[in-house]
C-alpha cells in the first residue's frame, strides 16, 4: 500500500454542527462544505464566520457562505471568478480528502457496498482505515442505527482519522476508529458483538493472516 506524509492535524478541525450526512438545505456556521473548482479540484471547508478562503480563484468570505443553499454558486471578492458549495457526501469526500495512503474510488466503493449488502442497522468490521475514503461510505450505508468499527495500525493515520470522524460527526456514534493490527496473533476485536456482526473488509497486505 502506498503511503503519503500528508495528515491532517486534530487540533485544527473543529467541532461538527452536525452529522455531515444532515439534511439541512442551508449552510450554516460550523458546517461542512465541498468547495467545488472543477472535477479535478475539490476542498473540504469547516465554514467560520470571520475567515477567508483563499485559492486560485481569489478570495471568498465564510460569513458569504452563511445561510446560501448548498450548490450555490458564489463568486469571489473581486467578481471575477467562483466555486460551487457543495453538500458533502462520501463520494464528494473521497475527491477531496487529505492522501494517507493509496485510497479506493468511487466505483470500487459501490461495487463493495452492493457485495456486503449493507443496509441500515448493519455491523461492520474495516481493517486499513487508510485515508477513510471507504470508511465514509460505510458509515452512511449502515445509517444511524448501525455501527463501524475500523481499525488502522499506523499510529498517527488512526489519529488523524479518528479526528476526522469526529469532526464529521460521525463518532462517537456510528464509527468506531481504533489503532490496532488485527493480523496479530490472538487479536481481539474489543467492543464488537461476538455473532453480532453483518461484513467485514479487510484492505491489508496480507488479510488471510486477520481470518
């Protein structure tokens, strides 16, 4: 598996407003937001009134971005040019996030999804959290009633993925993210229901070793 040095820092991603799965039509402070260039270049931004984003098309203010619908076009400072809001979704997310390792894309994703015919409710086990870019997608599959729990055995990758679930509101509640090498002899799956679990995927060098 690839690796990259780029994390993301805890410290620096804010409390959630909510879920990133919420339905809210408006964006509010605190919420989670795509800026969207074009296909080849998207952002996640944590909107705080007061700051100012800068990229290559100018300068957009967060309190602009305050109460417009997601998909709002909105231009920059000096009217010349713009980005679209969007509404964050796994898909949108795994355009945009930070490159912990190699991550799998949206036609992988679905196709695993369908295969572990997950649905509301379901328990499931991921080893090799990675980048979370499959994690996203598991989350919203099993819905609010359901659970993930996801272990990464790097260190600092479990962190900076336990920050970022936490940021998008999805833990504490339906992700569960823990450090661990589940192809350790004797290894215990801590919290998860004996008999209780509905998948698992195992996206590790050698994942014959975690059966």
């Amino acid at each position: 598996r690839l690796r990259a040095p780029s994390f993301f820092v805890a410290a620096r991603l804010l409390p959630p407003s909510s879920s990133m799965f919420d339905h809210s039509e408006t964006i509010a402070g605190g919420a989670l937001v795509i800026i969207y260039e074009d296909h080849k270049h998207m952002s996640a931004l944590r909107v705080e009134p007061g700051k100012t984003l800068n990229n290559r098309f100018g300068a957009f203010r967060h309190n602009d971005m305050v109460g417009r619908r997601y998909g709002a076009q909105l231009l920059s400072l000096d009217g010349r040019k713009y980005v679209y809001l969007l509404r964050p979704t796994p898909e949108l997310w795994t355009a945009s996030l930070s490159h912990r390792t190699q991550i799998l894309y949206i036609a992988d994703i679905s196709m695993i999804c369908l295969q572990l015919e997950l649905g509301p409710g379901a328990v499931v086990v991921e080893a090799g959290t990675g980048s979370g870019s499959l994690s996203h997608a598991l989350a919203r599959a099993v819905g609010p009633t359901g659970r993930l729990h996801t272990y990464e055995f790097n260190a600092a990758r479990a962190t900076a993925a336990q920050a970022e679930f936490a940021s998008n509101g999805l833990s504490p509640g339906r992700v569960i993210c823990q450090h661990g090498d589940v192809c350790q002899p004797e290894w215990k799956y801590d919290g998860v229901p004996e008999g209780g679990v509905d998948a698992a995927f195992f996206d590790l060098p050698n994942p014959w070793l975690a059966v």
